[in-house]
C-alpha cells in the first residue's frame, strides 16, 4: 500500500491560486486517495444488484420518491431513494473487495437524491429568482457544472424555502460565502455540523451519507461495503466506443466522449438505487476535507469521478478536494434529505419482519 500523490494537468493545481472570477472551468485535476492497492482480476458478479427488494437478506427498497419544486414552467422534481439500516458502521474493508476508506457509517435514516442534478432545474430554479446560481456547461438533461459548493449550497436552500421550511445554509446575498450556524442552531446527529441547520430538511449530502448511498452493500446494519457504485467490487464497464450504449458506469475505457451522459442514462444503480454516484461528474459533498465542518472556507471533499477518468479512478478509496468557491466542468452535485414519515415506518417494518421471520424459524 502506498500514498498516492496529486498530478498536474494544463488547468493547473488543483490548491493553486483561485481566479479572480472564482471560476475554474477546465475540468478538475486528478487525484488524491486515501489508499492505493494493486488491481487483481476479479470475476464480475452474474447477478447486478438493482433489485427493489432482498427479502433473503431482510432488505427492502421502497419505490422512488418524486418532490416537487416550483411552479408552472419553472416547476421540476427530484427523485429520491430510502437509505436504511441505520447505525450502519464505517467501511474497514469487510466487504470482500480491496479497497476501504473509513466512511460510511450514518446513525439516521435519509433519502438521497436518485440522479445528480439536471441543468433544468438549476435554470428553473433561476428563474424562479434565486441569484447567482452558476451552471450552464451542459444542456437541460445533463449534470449541472460550473457550479461552485456555495451556489449548490444556495439551489438547497430554494429547496427548503420554497416549501416552507428553514434554510439549510447561512449563505450571504450573493451565494459566495457561508456564515456557520450556532451549536443550538446546528445538525447534530451523527456528530455536530456548523454548516447545516438542525431543522433543514433538504441538503447536500455530507462525506459519510454520500459514501453509504454509493458503496454499502445494503445487507443491514453492518459494515459490508463494495469498491464501486454499481454494487460490484469489479471495474465496471465504461464506455468503449462513439456511440457505446452498454454500459455500467459513465468513464473513459477506451473512448473519451467529451462530456457527461444525461442524468438518467448512466449505467447501473447502487445497492440503494442511486445512479450516477461512478462517472459521468464529479460531485460536490458538504463536508470538508478533514470531516469537521468547522470552516466556511476550507476545501470541501468531491467524490464519485468523471467521464474521462478510467475504471480504477472510480473506486470507493477515491477521493479530491477542492475550494468551495471553484467551479468546474466537471464538478455537479446531488441533494439529500431527510426521510418521510411513511417511509421511516417501511424500512423499520421490512426489519421487524425480517427478524421475525428468522426468529420463527428458529423456534421450529
């Protein structure tokens, strides 16, 4: 095992000096791990896991959630997933792959966003009047980019707004700097977030709530975790050729298409059913670098890789950082949110259940 170390490229380090108009439009520079292992060939599951449900396993994957956002030709919806077994612990590489990077574990209940955020809704939201929202690298469907964290950070907070709930984010009047909440004002679960209100309802997913939704195996309150995104601990297969439309995950393995994928159309799902957390961009976390949260300027963690990076640059040990202030082409999010009422209830029955049954067997 060895550090890896940072590369240079044309645009730049990526800890240079920030342009004066706060834009990096190249894409970001690769990379930083947290561990770096030789790639051994491993057999490719027959079985892709997107299944909705797992009764063997006591798992169970509600069906996708739309909210609605806006109105008239300015309204768009997110679709979210349930992500349960909570209590879940920090990926230490029990999942049978090679690599681990000691995130992961989330004591709560939440539902991440099943696609990165389209450029639609950034532009519907713009014009809903939300100001100095960034984007505009790619068309409607695809990925916003060229979106800093603190304009990410002000579209979140639209999203709480606009249906009557608290802002997420003490951001400034232009959506450039971050204003850090009070303890009695901050998240708490999990460990205190100064970035996060404790009431919001919508956010960007921290360090821990985006690596689960990527990487956990969805097996139960363990810590069971895979390599990729795609529920494998294999490479997955990016894209080959002009045209490729067999595919798992949105990188270069052999053909650099020069942009990302509409949102939709992205490869395989997650054990949770997220899309997209592998390839097509890179996407903005809340947390900083260092997981503390205690510094509206500090470089935030930027996980998941992008369509011109190679299959092993995907893995779960990944990961780059960057200035909250930076925008790149190649640089989107995705939002968070906590889990509806109903919701809690299903995955909390589908457990019981479980437990039930395999208590009754016990007894025969």
């Amino acid at each position: 095992m060895v550090a890896a170390t940072v590369e240079q490229s044309s645009c730049g380090p990526l800890h240079g000096k920030e342009p004066s108009d706060g834009k990096q439009n190249e894409p970001i520079i690769r990379h930083t791990a947290e561990m770096l292992q030789v790639e051994t060939s491993m057999k490719k599951p027959a079985m892709k896991t997107t299944a909705l449900c797992a009764l063997a396993l006591g798992v169970c994957l509600p069906t996708v959630h739309a909210d609605t956002f806006g109105s008239g030709p300015n309204a768009f919806t997110i679709d979210f997933v349930n992500i349960g077994n909570a209590g879940n612990e920090n990926d230490a590489g029990a999942g049978g792959g090679l690599y681990s990077s000691f995130y992961g574990g989330v004591p709560y209940a939440y539902r991440m966003g099943t696609f990165e955020i389209a450029q639609d809704a950034i532009t519907k939201a713009a014009a809903s009047g939300v100001l100095n929202l960034g984007g505009g690298a790619w068309s409607a469907t695809q990925p916003v980019a060229n979106i800093s964290w603190f304009q990410a950070a002000a579209f979140v907070n639209y999203l709480n707004t606009s249906t009557g709930r608290p802002a997420a984010y003490q951001l400034n009047g232009t959506n450039t700097e971050l204003t850090l909440w009070t303890s009695g004002q901050a998240w708490q679960a999990g460990g205190q977030n100064l970035y996060r209100n404790k009431d919001a309802y919508y956010f960007l997913p921290n360090e821990n709530e985006w690596y689960k939704a990527a990487y956990h195996q969805n097996t139960g309150v363990n810590a069971d975790y895979w390599d990729y995104a795609t529920g494998s601990n294999s490479i997955p297969d990016g894209i080959d050729f002009s045209g490729d439309t067999a595919f798992d995950a949105v990188f270069n393995q052999g053909f650099d298409q020069g942009s990302p994928n509409e949102v939709t159309n992205v490869g395989l799902a997650s054990a949770y059913g997220t899309m997209g957390q592998n390839g097509n961009v890179f996407e903005w976390s809340e947390s900083t670098h260092d997981g503390i949260n205690d510094s509206s300027s500090e470089d935030r963690a930027v996980r998941g890789g992008y369509w011109l990076d190679a299959g092993f640059d995907l893995r779960s040990s990944d990961r780059v950082n960057s200035s909250p202030a930076l925008e790149y082409s190649n640089v989107g999010f995705r939002v968070a949110s906590v889990p509806e009422p109903s919701s809690t209830v299903l995955m909390c029955s589908a457990g019981l259940l479980a437990l039930a049954r395999r208590r009754r067997r016990a007894t025969l």
